[in-house]
C-alpha cells in the first residue's frame, strides 16, 4: 500500500477529533488541502498561501546561508585566526571552519524558531478546532535573521511564543494580525532583554562570553562606530558583501538586492513599498547631511557621527534594506492600497533614519518603525480612498450640473 493511501487512512481516522488539524497541517505539506475547487465560476490559479510563504522562504535561504559562513568568518577575523577576504572571492571566507562554527550557531535558532512558533499554531489549532495555518512558515525563517548570534535560546523561545501569542493568534491567526509577527517577537527581545539585543558585544559569536577578558572579541557594528564617533573600520565593499558584523541575515545587501528582484518577479513582494522605503530613507539622511553642512551640528554633538554619513550610505548599513524588502511588504501588516504603499514605506524609511540618529543607545530603528506603521497603514487607507471616494462624487456633481 503506497504512502499516499496510507495517509488516506489516517485522515478519515482522524476526521472530526480534536487532533485532526495537526494531521492535516502534516498531510496538506506533501499534498493537495482538504478542500479544492472543481466547477463552477471560481478563479483557480497556481498561488496559494503555502506556495506564497514557500517563495519567501526561496528568497531568504542565500541570506541564511551567506549569515552562516559569516557567524564564522566574524568570530574567527576578530580572534585573528584568519585574514580578511575580498568579497565572495576570498578563500578564508568560505572555508569549512567557517561553516561548521556558523551552523552550529546559527541552526540552533532556526531548531528553536520553527520549533517552538510552529507548536504554538498546532496548539491553537488544536483548541480552536481550524486548520493549521501556513502563516508562520516566513515568520520562523525570519526570525534567526534578525536576532545576534549569541542570544541565549531560552530567551528565543520565550519571545516566539511571545510573539505568536500576541502578535498574531489574539488577533485571530493569519491574515488577521496588525503588527508583523517576526517584528514583534524582535521588539519584545529588546525591551525585555536590551543587554543581548544592543551593545559592541552581541554580534559576533563568543564576543559576550570573552567580554572583560584579555582576549576579549570586539564586535562593534558600522552604526555602533558612528554613534560613538569612531572611525569604522570597513570601506564601502565589505559593507556591499555583507562581510561586517550584525544580525545573521541583515548583512550582504547584494543577496538582500537579489531577494528583492525574485519577490518583485513573482508578484510577492510590493516593489512600491521597497522603492518607497529607500527614497524616505535617503530624504532623511539627505536631511541630516544638509543640517551637518550648514554648520548647525558640531562635532561634539552625540548625533554628529551618524549624521554626517553620506545619506545613500545609509541603504549599506544596518537594517534598512533587509527591512525594506522582507518585512515592510508584509501584505497582511503593510497598506493594501497603491497610493498608501507609497506613504506607508516612505515614512518607514523616514522613521527609520530618524531613530537611528537621535537615539544612539539603539541605532538602528527600521524595525521600530515597521511595527510602528504597521498600525497606522489602516488609517493610511482609509483616508486615501476615502480621497478617492470624494474625487469621484465630485466628478458626479460636476456632470450632473
């Protein structure tokens, strides 16, 4: 008997029982779901919620992979084992010891992420008596991207289910969420625990538990240079390749560049809000070079140093770009209109500059300012057709005199 028939037998055993939508959720992984269209005036196409989040996951993977061969590079590079390479061509970047120290940081995270997220939807599933939901499928690759090497896994799960609880299934699961979940579980992991999500100590693996030591590893970020000041220690290619510490997936703009061309070609993601994100992004720096220029900020003003970066420097450093193109076009969080697409991602990357540069102890602010325009994009809505509805009773009363 083939597996499929197997399967079969299992899913009428299960029909109707309270643990019919985890086996579901495992038989619809391999195979068609429960309920398909056949007949009728129905619009079938090849897309679906679980090919949707599957095709992200296909733009995220090179960024996983980049992030891991990085963990290792950076912790090795900052012992002074290894030299620095030149860009994807550089043999001490892709070695094996590099791989094998990156994985065994970095897949711990993704264990934990898909692990524990994924046994909160079974359990809410379960209790609520629908099917399992496939939204999590993106969330739980998402958030080993954004969260230090480091970060103590019981603390991971416990902002998981954080996350899952209250940024999605209080809402009522997928598609019904305000706020981006994989966001969310990043903000709780700050406020709740600052000391590992900030500071020169957290980006690269074994920096904390060498801190206060002789051969103390430093792991200081490009935007944690500014903020201070200092000089930074990388040119503009290292910050292009993603050969820089920071959050496992956020580095190499080139595969975030390559992700955002795949999600634009297949209709996933919403090139409006990624192009829109980036032109808020250079108004504000463009903002705070001119303010720097005309002599209004010194050098001995805290803000100096990221102010005076050039402003299309910004789109290389930190976040922003990941941001712009993984979590700012989340369609169920982001604006839905095409006006409000554009108003929605530029005043993220207009926020995102602005916290990045008045608040020092936290530099990087595009995912403050996501999960902040993740509330308002209704109201950015609303009131963009609302204007569309008054346009065209006005265009009624003009005819009609």
């Amino acid at each position: 008997m083939s597996l499929k028939s197997n399967l079969h037998i299992l899913k009428e055993k299960y029909k109707g029982k309270k643990i019919a939508p985890v086996f579901n959720a495992l038989h619809t992984f391999l195979y068609l779901p429960n309920d398909t269209t056949h007949n009728g005036t129905h619009i079938k196409a090849a897309d679906d919620l679980k090919r949707t989040m599957n095709t992200v996951i296909i733009a995220l993977i090179p960024c996983l992979i980049f992030g891991i061969f990085n963990a290792g590079y950076q912790h090795y590079l900052a012992l002074g084992e290894i030299e620095s390479a030149k860009g994807f061509l550089g043999a001490s970047f892709w070695s094996l010891d590099n791989l094998i120290l990156g994985a065994w940081t970095v897949l711990p995270l993704v264990v934990v992420s898909y692990g524990v997220g994924l046994a909160v939807e079974f359990l809410f599933a379960v209790i609520k008596g629908h099917e399992v939901e496939e939204g999590y499928l993106v969330t739980g690759m998402l958030v080993p991207l954004i969260v230090p090497i480091d970060i103590p896994l019981w603390m991971l799960a416990v902002a998981v289910v954080f996350g899952v609880v209250i940024g999605k299934e209080v809402f009522g699961g997928t598609g019904m969420n305000i706020l981006n979940p994989a966001l969310t579980i990043r903000a709780f992991l700050f406020f709740a625990y600052p000391t590992w999500m900030s500071g020169d100590k957290v980006w690269v693996h074994g920096a904390v538990e060498r801190a206060g030591t002789a051969d103390a590893i430093s792991g200081e970020t490009i935007l944690g240079s500014y903020a201070q000041n200092s000089t930074v220690a990388y040119d503009y290619w290292d910050m292009f390749w993603g050969l820089i510490p920071g959050s496992v997936g956020e580095t190499s703009k080139v595969l975030i560049i390559l992700g955002a061309l795949f999600l634009i070609f297949t209709k996933i993601g919403s090139w409006r809000i990624i192009v829109s994100t980036l032109i808020g992004a250079l108004v504000m720096g463009l903002i705070f070079n001119t303010v720097v220029d005309a002599g209004w900020i010194t050098e001995t003003s805290k803000f100096y140093g990221l102010m005076s970066v050039p402003f299309w420097q910004h789109l290389i450093i930190g976040s922003i770009l990941f941001g712009a193109v993984y979590m700012a076009t989340d369609p169920v969080t982001a604006s839905q209109t095409n006006k409000g697409k554009w108003i929605y991602g530029f005043l993220i990357g207009f926020i995102s500059i602005m916290i990045r540069v008045f608040n020092p102890a936290y530099p990087e602010g595009v995912f403050l300012a996501i999960l902040l325009m993740n509330v308002f994009a209704p109201t950015i809505d609303h009131y963009v057709i609302q204007g569309n509805v008054k346009r065209r009773m006005n265009r009624v009363k003009v005819k009609a005199a």
